[in-house]
C-alpha cells in the first residue's frame, strides 16, 4: 500500500510539474492591457516574477533541452532567447511602457540574431503564436536564398507545399521588392517568392494551450514540422 501511495503521488507531481504556468499568465496580462504604467506594473512584480517570468525562462529551457536531443550543436542559454517585457517607445507613438505579451527566439544566436532561422514564441492572452523562416535576412542572406531558390525551385516549392507545413503555417509570408529587379525578373516568374524580403511563416494555437501539461509536446510538434524549411533557410544563408 504504501509503494502504490508513493507512485500516486509521484505522478501527481509529475502532472503538476508539466504544467509550466497557471491561468495567472494570461489573466495577468488581461490586467496589465487595463494598466499599462510603471506603477501598476511595480505593484504586481512579484507577481510578474512568479506567474510570467521565471515560468516562462524553465518553459524555453525545457524547449532546449527538447531539440538538443536532435540538435546538439544547439548551445543557447534561457536568457539568451528571452525578449524583454518592455517595450522599445524611443521612435513609438504609443509610450505603453510594456508589451501585453512574452516571446522567445530559439535558435543558435537566439534573440541577437532573428535573420538565423528558429522557433519564435509568443504567448499573449489572444493566442500563442509559433513562427519560424527568417525574419530580418541580410543584403547579403537574402541574396543567397534567392539564389538558392532559383537554382531550385521545385526544392522549396516541394517543403512548402508539405501537408503538414500547409496545415499549421499556410504558406511563407513577409514583405516584397515594389521593383523588382532586371537579374531577377525571369526567377520571379517561376516562383514568386523570390521577390520576398523575408521568409518567415506563422502558426497559431488558442491561449488555453499555455497552461496546458502538454505545451512543450505540442510546440515541439510545431519545431519538428518547421524543420525542413529552417534548415533549407540556414544552409542558404550560410
């Protein structure tokens, strides 16, 4: 009997573990929509420590150690892939000093470089959105993947059309040229998205999911059906 109370509440504690956040992530982010200022925000720190912080950096360092196991030249610290709370407001006309919601980039230079391709999370009380590709690509990157594009086009054409890919991100969104060049004009014509400024694609979950036992399963799902894209963007750039 006592071995059988042991292992129930071993797995009670497991349960409990899995779930990185409490329903006070999303209502604290409903709360701080209502009072976005630095009072509020001081009033509510420890709150903010313990239901959206901390939480959040042992959720992205489980992320890690999730596609370590696939990826182990994948060497990046919780804090390297954290983006701040607070808002940049020097060129904003909204001076809201805080975001209403949390984001990490994974990837091997985390939130420093985001023209490396990884997993981008952002959990808000709206949804939790998941994006990957490459969000801000070089003069020089950008070259590269046209290239590599238009070398191929069936390549890429092929990942992106992927059943999986096509029923969690859609399709590769991002801005274009408004002039497209003459040495690029015919690649155009095969595939249009080498008129692209930016390869990123973006999936969507509901906001339950958050506080869910099973989110880093399901973001995880999220990484491994982005994967083929990512690593067709990396080895471009690169």
């Amino acid at each position: 009997m006592a071995r059988d109370t042991y292992l129930f509440f071993l797995l009670i504690l497991i349960t409990v573990l899995m779930h990185y956040f409490t329903e006070d992530f999303v209502a604290f982010f409903k709360e701080l929509a209502k009072n976005n200022h630095k009072d509020w925000f001081h009033e509510n720190k420890k709150r903010y420590e313990t239901s959206i912080k901390k939480p959040f950096e042992a959720f992205v360092g489980e992320m890690i150690r999730e596609i370590q196991q696939l990826e182990p030249n994948l060497q990046i610290e919780p804090k390297d892939c954290v983006l701040r709370i607070n808002r940049d407001i020097r060129f904003s006309k909204d001076k809201s000093p805080y975001n209403l919601h949390y984001t990490a980039f994974i990837s091997s230079k985390g939130c420093k470089d985001k023209s490396i391709p990884g997993i981008f999370l952002r959990f808000s009380p709206e949804m939790v959105g998941i994006m990957g590709g490459c969000f801000g690509p070089s003069k020089e990157q950008l070259h590269n993947i046209r290239t590599a594009i238009n070398k191929s086009p069936k390549t890429f054409r092929n990942l992106l059309e992927d059943k999986d890919f096509v029923q969690k991100f859609g399709e590769i969104r991002g801005e274009t040229m408004k002039r497209i060049p003459k040495e690029w004009q015919e690649a155009c014509e095969k595939e249009p998205l080498i008129a692209n400024k930016q390869f990123y694609f973006v999936g969507e979950e509901a906001p339950g999911l958050i506080s869910s036992s099973v989110l880093v399963e399901e973001m995880m799902t999220y990484w491994q059906t982005m994967r083929p894209v990512n690593e067709y963007l990396l080895k471009a750039i690169q």
